[in-house]
C-alpha cells in the first residue's frame, strides 16, 4: 500500500482510516487496514472476536494508538490526538455509565467537560430521543439493561459527535430487546444524521442496520459493500460463510470461456457466469447459498438452464418458515439446501434420492487455496451460530 | 412478583412438605450468637468506661495512697483543658499534618497498587502490610536510628544544606509528624486500596471519551468513587494517630508531647487519676464530634 493518501475530494465529515496497523508486541490485531466511511453513513464492521475490529474501533476513539498509519476526520488526522479532544463518542460494550451519578448527570458529562452551563433542556431532549423521558433522577443501577443502553447512547449523541462509535452495543440484551434496539438505533441515525461505525459479530444485526457492512477477518477487511452485495457475491470464502451459510465446491476453473466460466468439480462440469466469478482459472470455489438450491425427485424436473447434482437426502429438519436439509452427494459431501415452506412444495424423506439444481445466475466463483480440497458447506464451527432464515 | 411467589409452595406440596420452623428458638438464636461479644463488650468496654466517667468526677485532692471519693467534681474538665491545651492542640494539628503527608502517598500508593500493578499486586499489598508483623514499638525505634544525628539521613540533609551543620530531625516535630505518617498509613492505604481495586477502568476510558482531562476524570470519576475508601481509611488514620503518645515519647521530646502523653503520664507518673480520666474522656469528645462533623460533610449516607 506504501502510505500514499489518495488524492481526492473528500467532503469534509468522511472518516478515512489509512494504512492503519495496530501490533500487541509480536500479534498484529489490525494490519494495514484503509478505508473510507462516508459522512451520515451507518457502517458495519463484522467479524468474529480477535479480529481486530475493536481494536480499530478504539483507534478511531483514540483508546488505543496506532502503531503506524492515519485516522482522518475530513482532512484532519486525528490519529495521535488525545480522545478528550476528538470530536468522537463511544456507545461502550459494558455501557460504562458512572454509577455515582444520576441519569441525568450521566447524559450531561460531555456538555459539562466542555464547560457548557446550562444543559437541562438538552438532557432532556436527549432523553426524549431514546424514550427514557423523566428518568433524569434515577441511578444507573435503577434501569435495566436496554434503558441503561439508551442512556449509554443520550450521553454520547448529547455531544453531537462528527462520528459515533458503537461497540457491540447490543451484546449484552436478550434478542426481542435487541431486535426493538436495532430499529431503534436505525431511526435515530436517521433523525440525527451523525456518521455511525457500528463493530458487531452479530451478521443480521450489521445487515440490518447497517448501509455499509465491512467483513474484518485477522486485522484485514475481506470484503466491504452494501449488504445485499456482500451475501449474494461474496469475495471470499471466509465471507460466504461468516455472512450467512454456502455451499462451496472445491473445483477446477478452465476459463476464460466467454460469457460463463466453465468449472470441473467432482467430475461434474459447471458453468457460472462471468460477472459472478472472482477469478477464471486455477483453483475455485463454486457457491451456491442454500436458500438457492432447490430439490427435485428426478433429473427431468430440473428446469432448462439449471445445473445439478444428485444426492441422497440425510437429513431434514423442520423449523416452521422452511425445512432444512442436508443432501448427500457422489462423492460423500453434504450439501444444505432450504426450501421454504409455502404450502405447495413436496417434502422430502430422510433417505429419499434426489437432484439437487441451481439457477447458474445464483452461483458464485471464489478464489481457493491450492491445498483446500475439500467442500465447505457447513459455517466455520468457531464462528457464531448464524440465524440466516429465521 | 406474586407468581414468583407462588412457586415455592406450589412445589412444596407436590414434594414432601418442610417441617415447620421452630419459630420460638429462631427468634432467640441471633441474640444468643450475639451473646459473647456483648458480654466481653459488657465486662472489657462498658464497665472501664463507666469507671473512668467515674474517676473523671473524683475529687482531684484525693490520691491512690489518701484514696478517691465520688465528689462529682466537674470541675476536673475545665481545670484539664486550661492546663494542657496546648498538648490537644498539638494532638490534633500533628495527626492533620500526617494525614496530609499520608495522604499525599498513600493515595497514590493504593491507585498503583490497584489499577498498575500488574501481577505485582499482592507482592506489594504484603509489602504496605509487612512493617506490621514487628512490633509497633520496635518501628519507632527504628525510626530513632533512622533520624539519629549520625545517621545518612541528616548527614544527607546537612550535606544539601536543607539542615543547618548542626541542625537535627530526631527530638524535633518534624521526627514526630514522620514517625505518625508511617506508622498509621498502612490504616489510610488498605481501605482506600479496597475501594479503588473496584474501579472500573472503563469508566475512565468512558470519561475521556467524553472530554473528560485526565485530571477531569480523577476529580469527578476516580475521586468520588473511591470515597468510602478514602473516609474509612481517613478515620482509620486520624483517630488512633491523634491518641498516640509513642511517636511524641521516642522520637520527640517533651516540648512535642501530644494529649497521649499527658494522659499517659497522668495514670501512670503523677497518678493523677481523676485528670487522667478527664482528659481521655475530652479528647473521646473532640475526636467523636470530628468524626461526625467530617462524615456529615463529606455527605456519604451509605458509610453510615
């Protein structure tokens, strides 16, 4: 990358981290991490825990100090500014509200600081935002944790920060108070319109809220983009599996071949088409997302244009909105495919033989290790459970 | 609420039911546990101090050999305090100078200790503990050593011409002050250690985060927070620091005695047992009014 800042017009609120790296004596967390974070965006960084997205996070608070690079806020670097004077607030994973103060006091710390008097009608305002009206007198020890996270969020918008910083924020509440928070969240963003960076493993929490979802995977982006870009073509395999569930063959690429790139895999051939491959020759993943494979009896239902595979079904579990199966194929993998349940699909038993088919245009080329032979179609089992179609 | 409630008794007759209390003895059992301590505290505490309210109202003409008679002689306080005022206010203003230097270490003592140090922690807690396990008598006299004429350090202080060439530390206020501040302040740095080891750190990265100075922070987060700490460990240090007379006697002379030592000499020289008894019994007085005065200043209701 060799520290060059790009010249361009920026307007003056984007947040660009440049070059950043961050090492822990010999581990690096964050390795020459750039990238752009638009002014009023609501941005994602996702990954799984040691992946450096905290750490970036803290950088931008200043928390932490780079070991080399820049964190531009328009077209100030504020990498090395102490993080009292950075026009930054943070959303804290624990909350961290002083405990020895009311609500109201909370909410005011910043204005205070700043040595600013009268603050009762901004407090508030503040509280009215996130609906914690005449909570003022209460102590944090008072408020349960969702009320104690929206106070956590009035402390930090009271300052109207060119940039909030949010570090898994929803972490510590139950899933229907997260749910409620995530829209919560999404609508105050809107209201105020503040440059939001949101650090979460949680990938439905990052796609939901989020206009821009970073994938962070050992101190490195895999892949950024709007999040409907990032589950339908993904880049990596570590993100068609991180984000959501694929089925991955290990395959040969022989390309180029025109419109569709044609692929060996298991001694099938494959076709996907050119603006859906990653790369045209050498070692390959095929993808396809489970939601896109659809089961057949036999090979004369598989529509015209469809590839497939056949296969035994080994197992199949019913979770209402769809029943999920698992297919065996030839040559002894297991492919996941889920149909939903509208009422008018065949089901499937256990052991019965079937054709598994794809529409080309749902598949996916990825780039492969050399050494990777095997298919990935189960999620990384170190990575937090996925809730892909609940 | 109430459906909680109705758990453990809806589970209760499904299983055997518990036998029913024997309400008679449980509601005895607290006060028969609390038995010996008040008993103990009866005969060693409430006893001698009916008795020395007792002997502060003799007549001050008695003696051990003439014996004491009862004459409920008020008189023994006001006579008390015109003879020795100056040694009360020496008391006071010795200890409150310790307690300033105390503090001024033993703050930042008890913060490193709690929040810097590491795996060093309980190697440093056993060192503020450790000068205990000698005798509090056998520290002093160290401290004799330590501030002799001959020692280094005077012979230090001479050499930078902070002493005078004969000037001295030993038998002078400033040998008493030391020898207060290091005794009792393993008493301010244990409690405040306590409380400071449960400051979470994030509250100050939250404080910065929020324009908060590092100066900022320790003024409304790290303060605050460690002020129970800090009223324990104060009271700690101030109350035994203000009766003590082993400091005065050792490292001081005559002219630094404090109320310890006229009390002390009282009973056990002069046998001046109603003066002794007044004495202890105003300086009880002044130190409890202090207490009360500093706990209602510093406003925390919940260390009462």
């Amino acid at each position: 990358m060799g520290g060059k800042v790009r010249e361009r017009e920026t307007p003056a609120g984007d947040l660009r981290l440049v070059d950043l790296t961050k090492r822990f004596g010999i581990f690096t967390a964050v390795d020459d991490l750039s990238l752009t974070i638009p002014q009023g965006s609501f941005f994602a960084l996702l990954g799984a825990s040691g992946c450096g997205k905290t750490t970036t996070l803290r950088m931008i608070a200043g928390l932490e100090e780079p070991t080399s690079g820049q964190v531009l806020l328009g077209d100030r670097d504020i990498a090395r500014l102490r993080p009292y004077k950075r026009p930054v607030n943070t959303v804290f994973q624990s909350y961290a509200l002083f405990p020895h103060l009311d609500i109201a006091e909370n909410v005011a710390f910043g204005l205070r600081r700043r040595g600013i008097r009268s603050v009762d009608d901004e407090v508030r305002r503040m509280l009215s935002l996130v609906q914690l009206d005449g909570y003022e007198r209460r102590r944090p020890a008072q408020l349960s944790g969702g009320q104690q996270q929206r106070v956590a969020l009035a402390r930090a918008l009271i300052n109207h920060p060119q940039v909030l910083l949010l570090d898994e924020p929803l972490g510590a509440l139950d899933l229907k108070l997260r749910r409620q928070m995530q829209i919560e969240l999404k609508r105050i963003q809107t209201e105020v319109g503040i440059t939001f960076v949101h650090v979460t493993h949680d990938q439905e929490e990052a796609m939901t809220m989020a206009d821009t979802v970073a994938v962070m995977n050992a101190g490195r982006i895999e892949q950024l983009g709007a999040p409907a870009d990032l589950y339908e073509y993904p880049a990596t395999a570590f993100v068609a599996n991180f984000l959501g569930q694929s089925n991955l063959l290990a395959g040969e690429a022989a390309g180029p071949g025109g419109d569709a790139v044609p692929v060996s895999a298991h001694g099938a051939r494959f076709a996907v088409p050119r603006e859906r491959a990653r790369l045209d020759r050498g070692p390959v993943y095929l993808g396809v997302r489970p939601e896109k494979l659809h089961l057949v009896d036999s090979l004369d239902r598989v529509p015209a244009g469809h590839q497939s595979v056949a296969g035994v079904v080994s197992d199949a579990s019913y979770v209402g909105v769809s029943t999920q199966y698992l297919v065996r194929t030839g040559w002894g993998s297991e492919l996941s495919a889920f149909a939903a349940n509208t009422g008018s699909e065949v089901r499937f038993p256990v052991g019965a033989s079937v054709v598994a088919h794809w529409n080309p245009r749902n598949a996916f080329l990825l780039p492969r290790e050399p050494g990777a032979d095997a298919d990935r179609t189960s999620p990384l089992l170190d990575e937090p459970p996925v809730g892909a179609l609940s | 609420m109430s459906a909680l409630a109705h758990v453990p008794a809806a589970s209760g007759q499904s299983s055997a039911p518990p036998p029913p209390p024997r309400r008679g003895r449980h509601r005895l059992l607290p006060y028969l546990l609390l038995l010996p301590g008040a008993a103990w505290l009866f005969v060693f505490f409430a006893l001698p101090l009916l008795q020395l309210a007792a002997a502060s109202l003799y007549d001050p003409a008695g003696s051990l050999s003439t014996g004491y008679a009862l004459t409920w002689a008020f008189g023994n306080y006001p006579d008390a305090v015109q003879a020795y005022w100056p040694q009360f206010a020496r008391s006071f203003l010795y200890s409150a100078i310790a307690l300033v230097l105390a503090l001024l270490m033993g703050y930042p003592l008890a913060y490193a200790i709690a929040q810097k140090a590491g795996r060093w922690k309980n190697l440093l807690l056993v060192c503020v503990v450790a000068p205990m396990f000698t005798s509090f008598l056998v520290r002093t006299l160290a401290w004799k050593t330590i501030l002799s004429d001959n020692g280094w350090v005077v012979g230090l202080l001479r050499d930078v011409h902070l002493l005078g060439p004969d000037g001295r530390l030993l038998a002078t206020p400033i040998a008493v002050v030391l020898g207060i501040t290091y005794n009792f302040l393993p008493f301010l740095v244990l409690p405040l250690y306590a409380s400071l080891e449960r400051l979470d750190p994030r509250l100050l990265e939250a404080a910065s985060d929020l324009y908060a100075s590092g100066w900022q922070a320790f003024r409304r987060i790290t303060l605050p927070l460690s002020m129970p700490g800090l009223i324990a460990g104060t009271l700690l240090f101030f109350i035994p620091a203000t009766g003590d007379y082993i400091n005065a006697e050792l490292l001081g002379t005559p002219n630094e005695y404090m109320i310890g030592n006229v009390i002390d000499s009282a009973f056990l020289v002069r046998l001046d047992y109603p003066q002794g008894a007044a004495l202890s019994f105003l300086l009880m007085a002044a130190i409890l009014a202090i207490v009360f005065g500093y706990l209602r200043k510093a406003g925390t209701e919940e260390v009462l």
